[in-house]
C-alpha cells in the first residue's frame, strides 16, 4: 500500500485518534493547573512540593501526547509525498516523544520520592 492509499484509507481513523489525543492533553492541561492552583494556596510545603513536581510530570506527558499527534498528523499530510521523508519525520519525533515521557517519568519519580521523604 503506498502513502497516498494509506492516508485515503485511515483518514477517519487518524482523525478520531487526533481527537482523542487532544481531549487527553486538555485532562493533562487541567490537572496540571489544578496542582499548581493548588500549591499556591496550599500551607504545607512538602505537599506544595508534591503539587508542583506533579504538575510538571503531567505537562510533559502531556508534551509527549503532543507528539503522539504530531506523528498522526505526519502520516496525513499530503505535502510530505516520499514515504523516507514520512518515515524520517515520524522518527524525529517520536525520539522528542520517547525524550519528554522519559522525563515526565522523572518528574513522576522525583514527586513520589517527595512524598516518602521523612
């Protein structure tokens, strides 16, 4: 199948799952800034610090869901007609994804270990 069949064939496929990803970075959005809303008014430092570390780790997920879409897109744009191109653009990234959910990752970690500092 080459590029031009596979667009016509998962459009509506990708279409949906554009949709899905940005109904997740919206919840990724929301929470984040329900942390940091609640750090603000929040009295007890370590839980303030929790809030915000978390907040963090949710905006680099949300970062890398981004990305996710972004190579859904690639897939649908007719302007890139060489499939080396499509693939070389998906790689890309996919490695600035892979890069922000190993750092949300980190972000998630440093907040847990927050909470079990004594």
């Amino acid at each position: 199948m080459g590029v031009a069949a596979f667009r016509l064939e998962k459009h509506e496929a990708c279409a949906k799952l554009i949709e899905q990803f940005e109904a997740i970075n919206e919840h990724f959005h929301e929470a984040s800034t329900l942390l940091v809303d609640a750090a603000k008014i929040g009295t007890n430092e370590k839980l303030n610090a929790f809030l915000i570390a978390r907040s963090k780790a949710y905006e680099l997920m949300l970062k890398a869901k981004t990305q996710d879409m972004e190579i859904i897109r690639v897939t649908l744009d007719e302007s890139i007609v060489d499939l080396s191109a499509v693939v070389e653009k998906i790689k890309s990234l996919a490695a600035s994804r892979n890069a922000y959910v190993i750092a949300a990752n980190e972000a998630t970690d440093a907040s847990d270990a927050i909470v079990k500092k004594e």
